[in-house]
C-alpha cells in the first residue's frame, strides 16, 4: 500500500499561458491575476511563483513604495485565498534596459538597473513572505564570443549577487541554469556552473540552485543526476519540474509527457535525498499545448501533478530489496526490465 505523500505543489500565472508562440498569435485569450489564482484555488495547489512583474504589474513605471504597497495588498489576497507565495523572480529579460544583459551588459547604467530592480524583488519577496529569489539568467550570455569577457562577465556576476546578500540577511538566491535561448551561450548553463559561482560569493551559504527538468535536458544532461549533484551540497531549494523533447526550444511540456522513466527516477532521487521535508515546493514550469482549448486550458497542471503522484507510488512501491540483489550480481540487465515491468504495470 502506498504511502501518503508530504509534497505540496505550485505554478506560476505564466503556467496558463495563451498559445503565443514565435511564429503565430495568441490561441486563448487572457485571463486576469483573479482567475488565475482561482484556478490554482481550484485544482487544489498550494502556492504560487511570481516574477516582480506578476506580483506588481507594470513595475518600473510605479515608485518603491507604490510597488511594496502593492505587494502588501498581494499578500493579502494570498492569505484569503489560503495561498503562499514560494518564491520572486525579476523579470530583467523583456526590458530594454537588458538587451546586451542585464548583471553582465557592457552598459554599467544597464547593470545598475538590473540590480536595483533584483533588490527590489527581495523587498517583494519580503512582503510576501518568501525567502527565495529565483534567478534565471536569462540574457547572461553573448551572441558574440568577442563582445564580452567571460572571466570579467563572471566577476560581474558575484558582485551582482553579492549586493543582493547584502541586501538581506534572510534571503537566498536560488540560480536557475540554463545552456541556452534566448542567448546563444550562457554563462551559467548547469548546475555544476551555479555551485562553482555560489562559491565564489560573500555567502555561499544562502547561494544555491533551482533545476528545471527540460534546462537539464537542453544541455544534454540527465535531470535525476543534476538533482542527486545538487542536493549533494544541500542546495536544491525548488524544482520546475517538466519535458522536453531533445535538444530543442524549451518546451515546458507537462511532465512525464515525453519521457515517463526519467520523469521515474527524478521523482525517485527527489523521494530518496528527502526534498519536501524542509518546506521545499514542486513546482510545474509546463504550458499548455497552442491547440488546447479554452475548456481543457488547466489540464496540463492537473495532469503533471497525477503523474507526479503516480510515480510517488510506483517509488514507494518499486522492489528494492530485488533492485540491491541484482545490483550486488551486476546483473543490470534484469534491473533495467524490472525498470520497465513495473512502470508498465
């Protein structure tokens, strides 16, 4: 019999998005903040991801205190809903400010910009009672091997996140890597380039990471290896778990939509290195399909958390007292067909 499982659950209002892509227009239409958290309400989530700009619209055109006056009312609303905010993200890659970059542009008022709006979302974030600031680096890069330094690039990065430290005392940075689009290259593509540069900070401590399941695949790695290295360190503070279907555009696909054994072994190391127990969140970074219709809009949510589920029962139930023996026999031909037996079911 299966055990109940501890883990809570969470998207973001980007989660439910309207089937734009690069080549065509919008297939849904959109939906206001209100909606979007009655829909999270209704399919019985837990929290909810912001980025600044989700959390306070049109962000740079308001005042400090008009953006944290915002933020309060936010928090409000959540705690009515009996919804917590897991983490806040800047929003610095749709800005014109952040076209050559954001932490690492060749533009210092660039730069200062960026750092400004990232120590205003950990103001956010403190409003709204999240200690995390997710960083997806998303501009961090070049296009162009000669336009920037790699090493100086680096630098500009902890010193970037040196001042968010500094900024407060309780807040962690929770790197998001990814190898690339929109940039050609990134600085920081893997988890392992995130742990490096964590390092390297005024507070390695309160430096760690987040894995997105399709970032990894994108780079060619396994994400169930990428979540054992990272909580190795003890670093993993959130998961956007999704699919992908090879070394393409980011297809935030529902997860287990492409591949259900890897989806298996990243529930399964998630389960043996005990995330969750801590107050970690999984979280769905997953789109739906462009030709979903508006009535079947949130199924993509809903049906990533039963497969979730479901693979948190094949864990629970997969034989691994016979998985040690014929690991001890080296016998990893029956183990692998053990693997598919028992997802097969």
């Amino acid at each position: 019999m299966a055990k109940k499982s501890h883990f809570r659950f969470c998207f973001g209002p980007w989660n439910i998005s309207e089937g734009a892509d690069p080549y065509g227009p919008t297939t849904r239409p959109a939906q206001s903040f209100d909606w979007k958290l009655s829909a999270l309400k209704k399919l019985g989530f837990d929290a909810m991801m912001f980025h600044d700009d989700d959390a306070v619209p049109d962000i740079d055109s308001k005042s400090h205190s008009q953006v944290l006056k915002e933020a309060r009312q936010l928090r409000r609303r959540l705690d009515d809903a009996g919804v917590v905010a897991e983490m806040v993200a800047p929003r610095l890659w749709f800005s014109p400010n952040t076209i050559d970059g954001a932490y690492t542009s060749n533009d210092r008022k660039c730069r200062q910009y960026a750092i400004d709006r990232s120590l205003q979302s950990i103001d956010i974030a403190r409003e709204l009672g999240t200690d995390i600031l997710v960083l997806w680096l998303a501009r961090e890069g070049t296009y162009l091997r000669e336009s920037k330094s790699g090493l100086r690039s680096v630098e500009l990065l902890v010193e970037a996140f040196d001042k968010m430290l500094a900024h407060d005392k309780k807040i962690r940075l929770a790197i998001e890597p990814k190898p690339n689009e929109p940039m050609d290259h990134a600085y920081v593509p893997t988890i392992g380039h995130v742990l490096a540069v964590a390092s390297q900070t005024r507070d390695p401590k309160r430096t760690g990471a987040l894995i997105e399941s399709a970032h990894c695949i994108l780079a060619g790695l396994d994400p169930a290896d990428e979540i054992d290295f990272a909580m190795s360190f003890g670093k993993l503070w959130s998961v956007h778990l999704n699919d992908q279907n090879g070394l393409k555009y980011d297809q935030d696909k529902p997860f287990g939509s492409t591949n259900l054994r890897s989806a298996f072994n990243q529930v399964r190391v998630l389960m043996r290195n005990g995330y969750g127990r801590n107050g970690e969140f999984v979280c769905f970074d997953v789109h739906p399909f462009r030709t979903t219709k508006v009535e079947h809009w949130l199924a993509h949510l809903d049906n990533s958390r039963r497969t979730f589920l479901r693979l948190v029962e094949k864990v629970q139930t997969f034989d691994e007292k016979q998985a040690q023996r014929l690991i001890a026999d080296r016998d990893y031909q029956a183990l692998d067909q053990m693997v598919i037996e028992h997802l097969l079911g």
